[in-house]
C-alpha cells in the first residue's frame, strides 16, 4: 500500500513515515500544501494522510481541489486539539476521516488500516433501493441514469444505510458499523455525512431518501425516496 503524507513539521513527518514503513506501508512525504497537492495529482496513492496548517496551499484546499477535479482517493486530515470547527471542515471538503492533534501513532496506524479496509475487500454485491443504485465492487454509486460522486466515507455511509433500507438506524449503530473502531470523536459527526448525502443523492434530484426519525436516528427508504 503507497501513502502520501503531507506535513510540513519535519519531525513529525520523519517520525510518521519511518513508522509507516516499519508497518509495511510505502510513504511519499511533502513538506508544503503545492508540492503535496502536485503529488497527489501526478501520483497514485491507496491513501493521503493530510495536515490542516501547511506552507502554501492549507490542507481544506487541497482536499476541496482533489475533489473537485474527481480524485476520490480516501484522505485522513489531521486536525487541531478540539478543533469541533476544524473537524466539521474537513469533512465537509471532502475527507473521509480526521485525527486530532497530538496523536498517539497506534491510533494513526488504526485508521489508516480502517480507511483501506473500506477500500479493498467489502461485499461486491450491488445494492439498490428504487433508481438509487451502488456498486461495492467498483465503489460507485448512480441516481438514475446519473452517478454520484462520493467521499470513500460518504460510500461506507451510504452503503450501509442501503444495506439495511427501510431500518432506523442509530447514531451509534452507524457509527459502529461504519468506522469500525472505537470512536472517540462526537457522535454528532454522523449528522454531517448525512448532511453531505443529501446534498449528494436527494437534493439535486428533488428526493428525499434519507429520513431523520426524531430521537431514533435515520432511515433510507426501501424504494429509494
């Protein structure tokens, strides 16, 4: 597995990448926000460990242009201590997971391994809940005739909703499901994936799949909304 990281604290860097590799990755460092961002266009990577604070292009940035341009490689962004603000932005541009900082380097390793399971390996069984329709296997997704582009996360959200569609599903039932660790985060961070989902599969196409039920948690309706 090859693993961009992008920290412009050379300490940190040096001490997260000897332990990468040590852990069997192979790791490509960047120092600054535009070397790291040419790298992860020019390059293939299976995952981009992104800090927030960066010389030159800031780590929103080059998480929104990666998107934007349909690079949906998964992305963990490092974020400031109880940084609530930070963590809701970097998932809104488009990371898939986020880690305060300090950090312990198990917990890293932990995510970076929880972010690649989700890549490789899960159910290749299309699901579909009416013209809402996902594919595992190539870990896409369509409403309609139109694909939806989605976050590694988004999908994993997405995907374990249809799974269970017509169930409520809890916040905590999501969040075990989904991130397959022990979170340690505000459970609320669920509402923003569902957030980003709506705008995603319902919005822009006048459905409304993915039902708050009040005190409960959500729902996606078995026709699709």
């Amino acid at each position: 597995m090859k693993l961009l990281l992008v920290e412009d604290d050379k300490k940190i860097a040096t001490a997260v990448k000897r332990g990468l590799e040590a852990e069997g990755f192979t790791v490509e460092v960047a120092f600054d926000g535009d070397h790291g961002y040419w790298l992860a266009t020019e390059g293939a990577y299976d995952l981009i460990v992104l800090d927030i604070m960066l010389p030159g292009r800031n780590g929103y940035r080059i998480c929104g242009d990666l998107r934007n341009a349909g690079n949906w490689t998964p992305i963990l962004m490092l974020t400031a201590k109880d940084g609530d603000l930070d963590e809701a932005e970097a998932l809104d541009t488009g990371a898939d997971d986020y880690l305060t900082k300090p950090f312990s380097f198990a917990v890293l390793v932990s995510r970076v391994r929880a972010l690649l399971r989700r890549t490789t390996g899960r159910n290749p069984v299309p699901v579909a809940a009416g013209d809402l329709r996902i594919d595992p296997g190539q870990r896409r997704a369509w409403r309609g005739e139109d694909e939806v582009s989605l976050t590694s996360r988004q999908f994993d959200v997405l995907e374990f909703l249809m799974r269970r569609a017509g169930q409520v599903m809890s916040k905590l039932e999501i969040l075990n499901g989904v991130w397959e660790y022990d979170f340690e985060g505000d459970p609320n961070i669920v509402e923003v994936y569902i957030r980003r989902l709506r705008t995603r599969i319902d919005e822009p196409f006048g459905r409304n799949a993915i039902e708050t039920v009040r005190g409960a948690g959500y729902r996606l309706a078995a026709d699709g909304g």
